[in-house]
C-alpha cells in the first residue's frame, strides 16, 4: 500500500513537470513570433513609400492645395510649357492633388480658382517628380439670411471688384464660398438689391455676414365689388425716388426689404397707394377693389341677304 502511494505520487510530480516543462515551451513561441512580427512592422514602417513610376522621357507634377478648412481641393489646373519669358503653349489640363506627367521644360500652372491664378516658372525634370505645394490659396464667404417668416432664404449674390465692377462669380446666400484672399463688393439680390462693400477674405479663414431677417411679406389683394379675387398686374417703387423694385401679379405674396414702397395696380383705371411700410418678419396686406373684367360679347349674326333671282333664258327669236 505504501508503494503504491509512493507510485502515484511521483506519477504526479513527473506530470507536473511536465506540464511546467510544455508550457514554457509554448510561451518561449509565442514571445519569439512576437518578436519577429515587431521587428518586421518596425521594419516596414521604416521603408519609404513606393516611387511613382513615370514614363520614359518624361517627369511629373504634383500640385497641392488647401481650402479654408486646411482640406486638400480638387481645382482644375492648366498647364503651359514656356516658350520665352512672354509666350507659352497650352500642354495639358489635369487636377489639384493628382500627378500628370509632363515633358521637361519650364511651367506656367493656371489654377481655376476664384478668381483665376497663375503661377510661373515651375521646372519639371526627366524621371523626377516635382510636388509644388501652394498651401492654403483660398478664404470663404457665408452670408446667412433669413426671409418673413424667419426661415433661410437663398439669395443669388454676385461678389464684384469694387474698382472695376467687374463681376467675378455668382453665388447664393447660406452657402460658403471659397475665393481667392482679396477685397470684394458683395451684391445680394433681394428685391431691392443690397450691397456689402469692402468685404476682406483672409486666407485660410472664413468671413461670415449675418444680416438676419432683411425681409417683410407684402400681398396686394386684387377684388371685385363681390370679393371675388381678380388677377392684376402690379409694381411696386421705392418712396424716395419712384425707383421699380418688383413687377408681380396680385393674389400673390412677395419678399421686400423693409421700407417704405408705393403700389401700383394696372387695372382699368389705374390705382396706388404711396408710402406702404414693410417691416422685416411681418406680413403686409393691401387691398383694392377693382372692376372686374366685362364678358367678351358675341359678335352679332351677320345679316344675310336674298339671293338675286336667276335671270331668264331668253327664247331665239
């Protein structure tokens, strides 16, 4: 009975060696392909990035461009390979951001900005690719407006050079532009029209104008001596100086901005109202009694006359 306990015990113990023994063995793998899998990542992390390959007889280049938001823009670029220092040739058309292989020369590069920009001299060597980055060539306009009833309401506006002015791009209102930095006229067509003038744009930055609610709603109410709606031309003029600001129909709503207006209603006679205030967010109703259209009348049955009697044959004599 003793040796058979003695047995089992050194049964046990050789089995736990054993277990100890295998367990090592595995964790000592483990650590060693650890180890090769970091060494490798560290290796390739190491490695540099993968030449382009470019065409033989040719180099490349690579133009980079932020936007007011640091973010890369794809702009349309043009490329001119110069001829002297007053001529070049159009050569190819490619995109901000992208690599376009070119022949080795000397580069003027147009780039479809707003307003447009060129940029000269850039050298372009065989098998080499040159990276030209301009960084942050552009700023951004938002002009935010409301209409009446205090929702957004999107305008077209026109930014303009304030000493020419000379349009440079269309636009709409709560909407961010990106334009090249500079000093611009802003037109926003509200009916009348307003203007922002001198507006600087920072590179890299983003300009806000906020005019809010500019707007009131006028209705010109157009009836018959029954209430009955008639549709009738109507002009609205500035107070001040009888300048038209909107030529609309009646029955019918329409954004002005605040101020005083006179209202012409091209009925039979003619009718106004001078001095109607608009007040931004509110509603104007102007109405007036017009005569209503008279029926078109059938025109009378035209009288018909007998027909003349046949004359007879006369007989041979």
């Amino acid at each position: 009975m003793r040796n058979k306990k003695l047995t089992i015990g050194i049964i046990v113990i050789i089995a736990f060696i054993g277990f100890i023994l295998i367990t090592k063995s595995i964790i000592s793998k483990i650590k060693g392909k650890k180890a090769v899998t970091a060494a490798q990542t560290k290796k390739d992390s190491g490695k540099s990035p993968s030449k382009k390959i470019i065409s033989k007889g040719k180099g490349a280049l690579t133009v980079k461009i932020l936007n007011s938001k640091k973010a890369a823009i794809p702009l349309r670029l043009k490329a001119f390979k110069a001829i002297d220092n007053d001529s070049s040739v159009y050569i190819a058309s490619f995109v901000a951001d992208r690599t376009q292989e070119l022949a080795p020369g000397d580069y003027d590069i147009e780039i479809d900005s707003i307003p447009q920009k060129i940029y000269k001299g850039i050298r372009i060597d065989q098998g080499k690719e040159t990276i030209e980055d301009l960084g942050c060539l552009t700023g951004s306009i938002l002009i935010r407006t409301l209409n009446s009833k205090k929702t957004p309401a999107y305008y077209p506006i026109r930014i303009i050079y304030p000493k020419s002015g000379e349009m440079i791009t269309a636009y709409m209102t709560n909407k961010s532009l990106e334009i090249a930095p500079g000093v611009y006229d802003i037109e926003i067509g509200t009916s009348p029209r307003q203007y922002k003038k001198n507006v600087k744009v920072d590179a890299g930055k983003e300009g806000i104008i906020d005019l809010g609610c500019v707007t009131g709603r006028l209705v010109v109410k157009t009836v018959d001596d029954n209430k009955k709606d008639v549709r009738q031309s109507v002009r609205i003029l500035k107070s001040e100086n009888s300048e038209i600001v909107s030529s609309s129909l009646s029955n019918r709503p329409i954004e002005l901005v605040g101020g005083k207006y006179n209202i012409e209603v091209l009925s039979t006679p003619r009718q106004d109202k001078k001095n109607v205030l608009i007040s931004a967010g509110e509603e104007s109703v102007i109405e007036f009694i017009v005569r209503a259209p008279d029926a078109a009348q059938k025109p009378a049955a035209a009288s018909r006359r007998p027909a003349p009697p046949r004359p007879k044959p006369i007989k041979a004599q």
